[in-house]
C-alpha cells in the first residue's frame, strides 16, 4: 500500500497535532457535482452505480479533484447491509429507497441473516479496494454503515418514513422482537465494517440518521446499545495506523456525555449544537467531527467564510476537530461554495494549531 | 360567558394545584376520527372547513364528545396569517400546503402587511366566538399561531421543505430583510393572537415547528427572538383570569433554559427530552406541556398506560404539568388508544396532587 501523504483526518481524529484543521463534507461525492451526475447517468440507477465499482471509485474521486479535501469516503448507500440481507432493495424515481419484503412479523425477523461481506456484499468491498488503490495514498479512506436502528426504520417501514409508525409500534409493542432484529443488524454491520477495513478503510462512520426521533430512554437501549456493541467488536487497527471510528447521530445534541462512552474516538455533531459547548461537554473523550449547517452554502462565499470562522473560534485552540457540515451537502449546491468552504477551513483554522 | 366548569388545565398552566393531571391532545380534532373525516368531506378542501366557523366548531368539539379531554384547541391552520397576507394559500392533495405567492426578494418583503384579524381573518375570530359558545363553560378554548419563523419557512420556500433553501439562504444571506419578515410577521401574530382572545380563547399557543432546524445562534436571534416580542405585547387577562401562553419549539430541548425566559407560562416539550430532566432545568419559571412520542398510540392500551405511568414518574409530584403528546396525533392511530391514552392520565395521576 501506498504511504499515506495527508493523515490530517486520521491525527484530528486522535487528537494529535495536526497544521490545519482537516476537512471533508458528508455526500461529498454527489449530485450537486455535474461530473457526478454524468458518471450517474452512464452507471444507470443508483444502486447500478454502487454496485459497479470502478464507477463508484470514479465518484468518491470526483471531489478530491476539485476540492483539497482531507478524506475520501466510500461511495456507497446505508441500504446495502439489508438489501443483502434479502430485503429486496429498489430506488422508485423521486420516491426514496424500498424495500419490496419489509420486516413486519416474527418470521420476516427470523429469515434475517448476517450477509457474508466477501459474498453478497463483495461489490461494497470491491470497491473499498478499488478506490484505496486509486487514491495511492492521497488522503485516508472513510468506510461506513448505517447504525441497527437507523437501519430497521426502513426495514421495518419499508423505506423512508417522517412517522415511524411500524417500527415504532414494533419498538414499543413488541421489543424483544425489536432486540432480536437489532441484534443480527448488529452483527452484520460489524462484520460488514471490519470486511471494509480488511479491504482498505482506514476510518470508519457510523449514521445513525434517525437516532434522534427516539425518546431519551430508547435511544439509549434501541440506538446507542447497538452501536456501542459494534464498535466493541471492530478492528481498530490497520498498517499498523490505529483506525478510528466516528459516530453520528443527527439529533442527538442532547446524548452527547453518553455517546462518548460508546468506545468511538469521535462524534459527528449537527448544526443544532455549538460545537464549543459540544467539547465542554464531552471533555477529553472523543474528537468531534462537524458541524456547519449545509445551507450555508446557499449563501455567499463570504458569508460562507464568516460561519467557518464562528465555527472555528467555538472549538477553539487544539486538536481533535475534524471539520464538516452537519449533515449532507444538498443536491442544489453551487460547487464553487463547496470550494469556498474548504479553502476557508484551510485557511482560517492555521492560527488554532501553532 | 358560561362559568368555566374544568379549568384544570388553566390551573396546570399557572402551577396552581389540581385534583389530576390535565390531557389534551396536539390535533386532537383531526383525521384519526371517521366523525372527522365525515365533517371534511362535508366541507370540501380543508381551508373550506378552515374557513367555515360551524363546522370549525363542529370538529373542535368531536373529540371532547369521545374523551374527557381538558382543554378543546381552535380547529384551524398556522398558515392563515400567511394567507391573510396575500400569498395565496391552497392545500394540493398529497402535497402539503403551497403559497403562489412565495416571498423571495425584498419587494415581496415590502408588499407583506399586518392583517385586519377581524377583515381577511374574520373567519378564525368568527370560529373561536362559535366554539367558546358551543363549548358553553365545559373546558377552556385554546386559541393559537405559529411561529414567525416557522411561518417564515413556508412563506419562503411556498410550501413545505425537508432542506429550507430558499429560507436559509435568506437568512443567511441577507438577515436584514429576514428580520423585515419576521418583524411584520410577528406584529401580525401579535394581533391575530390578542383577537383571539377577545373573541373568546382562554390560553394561547405558539407552534415553532421549525426552530429545531436552526443553529443554536441563529434560534435566539431568528425564532425565540419573535416569540419573546409577541408573548411581551399579548393580553394576558380575559374574564378575570389569566391567560397563559404556552411555547412550543419542535426540536428544542436544548434550548429549554432560553425558552423559559421568554415570558410564556408554559413551555411545550417533544419526546426526546426526558420531563423530569427538562422540570429540573427550569426550575420554578414556567410549567411544562408534554410529552409521550404520539407513535406510543400505536401499541397496545397497556403499553400506553405503562408510558403515561413512566411520563407522570419523570414529572413527579405537583402542578404545573399539562399531559400532552410531543406532536399532533397521526392520522393512522386508532381512537381506542387515544381513549385509553386520556383514561391512563387522568387515572394514574391522582397520586401526584394529593
């Protein structure tokens, strides 16, 4: 493997010294990019491209070539894990993921089973392998996977939901069952994030998208349980480079001191929290990774700037701040913010590493 | 005007002690109910049952005809302010709410006006003087609005968003015209709220829908800054009695120790905050409305009354907790359950006003 030229991402992680504040942006590789949509559009569907994996290598580089970022990430979606779990996974035009056999019962929970990585998900680790190897160690690679139960919202749902009301109903009226699908979504994610660091990652993401529309109590024995479970059963080594793990759970400004004692080196933060009262509370525990709110980059380069430096005076002098947006970058995005973006990071966050 | 014969929940809201905890329910006159639904399509669109006061009373009342609900809520939309202000409202079915008439540049600011709550808003006045007759002293009336700001996203973006681009991008862009919005917005709520009471409501409501989607910054400056200013120029008084108003931001349990300083009576929780941890973090100011995920209506009356149980424990003993959901109810909640839910409140409370 090729030595690794900028281990910003890595050292922020691990709150080592780093020059500069390192820098990436959830869905980096996407729509908002016109290469992207090209590359897209020549793959077919959207599960054809994260299927095919020289063209999701060609898509998780597009953005390193127009932007100085500090990390790739794979490109890939959540859904993977249980599309091969059997669950049928399709993309209906303007309608978001489906599932055509959600998990309703008892027996749609007891037909779940752990995908073999090198198996039914061999294109995912095709195409960690693929990308380590084209990048020939220009910035660190992110595998990732979705968190258990961000995943059985839409195994359960069958797809996108704004009222939960079956996996909920299953949460509340049936929790074994919800454990036992929890449990086995678990051990899948876990098998399926080491296969990614056998295959090249040298980070790893934990989404849990939808962590945040859980009651204090059940984020804690449905959500953070399962990840905290994951990580205790992750490779954390690689090269002989520690691999560090970040979690995310988007509206769980309020969970912070918990989710530092989950075993990961960081937390993804959303916009909801200043990322200064963020690290007051955690302490030294885990780095934090985040937190601009995308739609800044609907505003003007400059005032794109000034949120950077707000951001920057908030997490104040030190390592142990991996920059971000506090969720995805949106498809509608002018690409030269996007550059604006990082160039400020860059630029403005030298004076808090002297 | 009838002698108020329950007024538990006025009494909650001002921690003055009660016999039980008091329950109503967010959209409690709504989908759920087939005598709803019957009303509905005997009105037509659902501006036209906005609009009509008869049957805007008639739906107001159907839930107090199936539960001993303490409080009955104006049946009406937050967009009507909007609307009054000429941006031409209309509900596309599947789609949510659409304006025509978006507000994008600062001549659409310039064209927005404070309503005549008595001219283009007669209609709501008209509904509350129906229902506060018609409820005849059973239960008080709550009259309510939203937010300035949660308007301000619709009016933006013209509609619903899951992203608030165009909203965003205004008020990141160019604050001063976004602070124009929100000032005329907030001086039409302050009127469209005090005629409310003059036409009979007996508390008063705030929906911050989406405050939650805001920076920590930018929910003082942009959302709980307007609240602040309408809650400091409402009527308070009416018939002799108090009125209380109470807050409510969606996502905003991080926010709860600000929010209990804007001069509300009460605060509206959602269920990601634990109510005994939010009692503990606002000390005596303001009483609290809340909380159970309304997706507990979807298990089993046991369950329900074992989360009502859980809720009235968080709390503890004494006033100043009005029972709620921590949104509206939704449309696929059998009425069973709503039922079970009321009877478990009012029951299992008892022990905590001795």
């Amino acid at each position: 493997m090729a030595e690794l030229k900028n281990d910003r991402f890595l050292r922020a992680l691990l709150k080592q010294p780093v020059d500069v504040t390192p820098v990436w942006m959830m869905r980096q590789a996407g729509r908002y990019l016109p290469e992207y949509r090209a590359t897209r559009t020549r793959a077919g569907s959207f599960m054809d491209l994260c299927k095919n994996p020289e063209l999701a290598c060609e898509v998780t580089i597009q953005p390193l070539e127009r932007f100085p970022l500090d990390a790739a990430i794979l490109f890939s979606d959540i859904l993977t894990v249980p599309d091969a779990m059997g669950l049928g996974l399709r993309f209906a035009e303007g309608e978001g993921p489906i599932f055509d056999r959600p998990v309703r019962s008892a027996a749609d929970v007891d037909r779940l089973f752990v995908p073999d990585p090198e198996g039914e998900l061999k294109y995912v680790m095709d195409a960690v392998r693929t990308i380590r190897r084209e990048l020939n160690g220009r910035v660190p690679l992110i595998g990732f996977s979705g968190s258990p139960w961000t995943l059985a919202t839409y195994m359960v749902e069958g797809g996108s939901s704004k009222e939960f009301a079956h996996v909920k109903g299953m949460l509340y009226d049936q929790p074994a069952l919800m454990h036992k699908l929890l449990d086995v979504t678990a051990q899948a994610v876990t098998q399926y994030l080491n296969a990614q660091v056998d295959a090249g990652a040298q980070a790893l993401m934990i989404f849990d998208t939808w962590g945040g529309a859980l009651t204090p109590r059940d984020y804690q024995e449905f959500s953070l349980r399962y990840m905290t479970k994951i990580v205790s059963g992750l490779k954390r080594e690689a090269d002989g480079r520690k691999v560090p793990v970040v979690l995310f759970t988007k509206g769980g400004g309020q969970w912070l001191e918990s989710m530092a004692e989950a075993g990961a080196d960081a937390l993804g933060l959303d916009w909801t929290v200043d990322i200064g009262a963020a690290r007051a509370r955690v302490g030294d525990k885990v780095a934090l990774q985040g937190n601009m709110d995308p739609c800044v980059l609907y505003a003007s380069p400059e005032r794109i700037r000034a949120e950077v430096a707000s951001i920057l005076a908030a997490y104040g002098q030190g390592s142990g701040h991996v920059f971000n947006l506090g969720h995805g970058i949106h498809q509608h995005v002018n690409p030269e913010h996007a550059a604006a973006f990082v160039e400020a990071v860059h630029e403005l966050s030298a004076s808090y590493h002297p």
